[in-house]
C-alpha cells in the first residue's frame, strides 16, 4: 500500500446529514451491510420509490426488522387526554416532550369529552367543578406562597412571580382530571412507532385507538413541511419575475414527504395484546376473588426470593388487578406446579409470528419497586426508560394524595382544603356513577373523571444504576415533592437491604423544608 492511499484509509469522514426523507435515509443507512457506498453516494443514488421496494424485500418479506430503527420521525400529538397521553408515552424506546403542569395554566386547555349519551351532563358538571378548584387553589395558593415568602431584595419581581407561581401550579395539578386536554411531541424510530400504533389500536379506550389510527395516518401521509412555505414563496417570485421554473428545482422546493409510507402500512391492532388481556383479566379475578386489599407502603421493595415462575406468573397478572405486588404474589406462590404453568402459559397462547412477547416476561431484575402514588407524581416517574414498568388501571380504591410539603404552605393554612376535599370526592362518585351505570360506553370512560391526585400502584423492575438515578434526579430539591418522596424511599428501601450500598447514593433528605425560591 503506497503513502497516498495510506493516509486515505486512516483518515475517518464523519458529517451530519440532513434533509432526507426517514425511509429513504434508512435504506441509505442498512445499504452499509450490502454494499461498499459511501452514505453520501447511497443517498445521491436512491429514491424514495427504490427505498420502498427496498424495505418491502428485506423488512416484510426477510424480516430486517432493525431497518425500522434507522428511519426517526418527530411528531406532533395535540389536544389529546392525558389519560391518552399517558397510554401514548407508554414505550421503553421513547423520546418526547409533554406540556408541563408546572409552567403552563391549564384553566384554558379544556378536556376530552367521550360518548357518554345520558352521562354527559352529569360529565360535564364534574370537569368544571374539578377546574374550578383548580383555579381557586392555583390563585389562592399563590397567594399565600406571596403571603409567607418574602421577595429577596436580589430577586426581580417577575422571577420571584414566575417562581411562586410554579409552585402554586404543582399543588394545583393534584385537580387536574385523567380527561384534561395536553400537548405533545415525540421522536421516534419507525419500529417503535409500528408498535406503538399497534399497542395503541388495540385499547380498551375509543380515544386511544382513534390516536393509534391518527399517528398511523400521519407516518403515511404527506408530513407538515416546514420549509415548504419558502419554497412557494420563492416559486411565487421566479413567476412574477418571468422566469423559468425549472422542474428539478420545484420537485426539490415543494416535494410533498411522507415519513413512514411503507414500514407504517402492515400496522393494525394486536390480537395477541387484546386476546391475552382478556384471559389474564379473567385468571386474575379467580385467583384472587372478593379479597381485600390489604395495606402497602408507599414503595415495597421486594425481596426476590421466590422462584423465576412465580415472578412470570404474578408479573402477568399484576396488571389486570389493583392489588400490591407482595399480596398478589402470595396468592401465586400458593398455587400448584400445573396451575402456575397454565398461567404462564396464558401470556404466549395468542402470540404471534411476529409478536414481541408482553412486557410482564421481562424479568429476573434484581430491583423491583410496588409503587403507590399519585397519578401526577407518577407521571414524571414514567418518563425513566432504562427500567421495565406494569402499570395497574387508574381506580378510586386506593384513595387519594394531599399536596402538602415541609417547609410550604398547606392548604388548609390557604383555607382551600375543604374545597380540595370536596372537589376530589366528587369526581370520586362520578367516577363510580359512570363505572356501575350498566353501560359499557360509559363504564369504559369512567377514568376520566379520576383527578390526578389518586393514588395509582405501578411496578418498576430495574438495576443497581438505575435505581441510583431515579433516586438521585428525582430527590433534588427542585423537584415534585410528590415524586421526591418516593425517590427518597426507594433509596431507604435499598439501604435497609443492602447497607453497604447506601454511600454510593448522592441524595437530598426530602424530610428537610426547601427553600421555594430555588428552583
């Protein structure tokens, strides 16, 4: 090998690429495996008809499934519940944006309102008492927060404004009901959004499915072009100036793209997800019958001494019910050899050729949290990704939480607890109204009415790493107290069982009042 070519081979080329279309940058990029291109010169070579015909060979008919991890695609998901909202975000690949509760006044949002025939009234009533509150409570703890937090002469006012008011939004938000209208945005790659769509489709709730049939669409439609506007206005000007359009140049400003034409078109509702939700419901409400719920802490860290079948088979389970992993467990563990295989084999009857199995097999994890805490805490718990998390129904059983913390006002210092109280039992009986109407509609959208202050259980499965992350990030001081509380117990919960570990944790005590102009 000469000098020259020498240097050639050691020098590495790297650039950024932009503006190609996901399924055509896809093709460009798995071309890698079975060819010797260049990127630039792949690109250079192919449409978006090649790119097609090159997926429908090697993704549908080899099953290159990775393929649809090269092609991200950004979305925007507006107007949508928050019940809806939760259900979307609900993928261990996910990367997204919410509006947040903390800098955003939601008096103005508005909510879902599903079919509900001689329900909606009654419906509607509920929704403008549960924002009335909502708005007295942000207002009026504003005020207090004003009236027993003095400005520091070193703080502009409107820091000092914007600041409270955050705080009186985060005791505000505990009112805001699972129906409330929300915002956001999401990247994802094409695989995750095939499985999403599918997840999404197949939903007990007739919002969700709609949303899975509207992302669907989007990914094969022609997408929103930002720079499409300038191409028409230059267009706009070469006509009035005389000149010549060139064909190439009006392709290349006004192409219409559409993301996702060809990974998007096969997705459809899962029977698998569908068919194994109806018979796990089904197990569960035998093995447990009338039972009670017996009380659980707040965070129960379990102790993973029971065998690998039995966490398979409680796993399955634990989502089709509202009981604490540790009972639930019991129960399972109690059971013969036979029946504990019947149940695991429930979770792979349906499944698929091509079927990932249900999130529930993801197990052996050393870590496992029972969880129970409010919805609106929650919601910030289920942005963490590197863990596996079952998630129970949203129920009126388990209560509901208070937004009080050490070192800020309470409510009933503001006088707004009896409103709060009042506020939170009445969608409590809505929601119980809707559940035992009798009608199936009406049954299904009860949820909506639940305030983001009840109480939800939820199983996070994870590793050492990540349970020092969670519990770092989540207890600092500038968080949720909601959400800083747990973390501060999954932290006591490891200590207790593994002391040794405990110094590696760099964690605030919650227990100690904060200061509220920090942030």
């Amino acid at each position: 090998m000469n000098d020259e070519k020498r240097a050639r081979n050691n020098q590495t080329d790297v650039y950024a690429v932009h503006g190609a279309d996901p399924e055509v940058l896809a093709y460009a990029m798995a071309k890698y495996s079975r060819s010797a291109l260049t990127l630039k010169e792949s690109l250079c070579e192919i449409n978006a008809q090649r790119a097609e015909q090159f997926l429908n060979t090697f993704y549908f008919q080899y099953g290159h499934r990775s393929i649809a991890d090269l092609a991200h695609i950004p979305f925007a998901i507006e107007r949508l519940s928050l019940l809806a909202a939760i259900a979307l975000v609900d993928e261990q690949r996910w990367d997204g944006q919410e509006r947040s509760t903390r800098y955003q006044d939601f008096r103005k949002s508005g909510w879902y309102t599903p079919e509900l025939g001689e329900f909606e009234p009654a419906y509607t009533a509920g929704m403008q008492a549960l924002f009335a509150t909502y708005d007295s409570v942000s207002l009026g703890m504003l005020q207090e927060l004003k009236r027993s937090i003095a400005r520091p002469d070193e703080m502009k006012e409107d820091t000092y404004e914007r600041t409270l008011k955050a705080r009186a939004f985060d005791m505000a938000r505990y009112l805001l009901p699972l129906a409330t209208n929300t915002s956001l945005g999401q990247i994802v790659n094409a695989r995750t959004l095939e499985t999403q769509v599918s997840r999404l489709l197949s939903s007990e709730f007739a919002e969700i499915r709609m949303l899975g049939e509207k992302l669907r669409k989007a990914a094969v439609t022609p997408a929103f072009g930002v720079n499409e506007a300038i191409g028409h206005f230059v267009l706009a000007e070469m006509d009035a100036a005389e000149g010549e359009r060139h064909p190439l140049l009006e392709n290349l400003l006004v192409r219409p793209v559409k993301a996702a034409p060809t990974l998007l078109k096969y997705a459809a509702a899962n029977e698998y997800q569908r068919e194994t939700r109806a018979l796990l419901t089904q197990a569960a409400e035998e093995l447990m019958g009338a039972a009670a719920i017996e009380p659980a802490p707040l965070v129960d860290l379990l102790d993973g001494e029971e065998p690998l079948e039995v966490e398979l088979a409680t796993s399955l389970l634990y989502p089709h019910t509202h009981y604490a992993y540790r009972q639930l467990r019991d129960a399972v563990a109690a059971l013969p050899g036979a029946r504990l295989a019947e149940l695991i084999e429930l979770g792979t009857r349906h499944r698929g050729e091509h079927d990932e199995l249900l999130r529930s097999f993801h197990a052996g994890a050393e870590l496992r949290f029972d969880i129970l805490m409010d919805i609106g805490g929650f919601r910030d718990m289920h942005r963490h990704r590197r863990c596996t998390q079952l998630l129970q129904g949203f129920t009126d059983l388990h209560g509901y939480e208070v937004p009080d913390a050490p070192g800020q006002p309470t409510l009933a210092e503001a006088g707004l607890d009896r409103a709060y109280a009042a506020s939170i039992e009445g969608a409590f009986a809505a929601f119980r109204t809707l559940r035992e109407s009798g009608i199936a509609e009406a049954a299904e959208s009860a949820q909506y009415c639940l305030p983001l202050a009840t109480r939800c259980r939820s199983m996070f499965k994870m590793d050492l790493a990540e349970a020092v992350y969670i519990a770092e990030l989540r207890s600092g001081v500038a968080g949720h107290y909601s959400y800083r509380r747990v973390a501060w117990e999954m932290f006591e919960a490891v200590r207790r069982k593994h002391p040794g570990l405990a110094g590696m944790f760099r964690i605030a005590d919650v227990r100690e009042p904060v200061d509220l102009l920090k942030r």
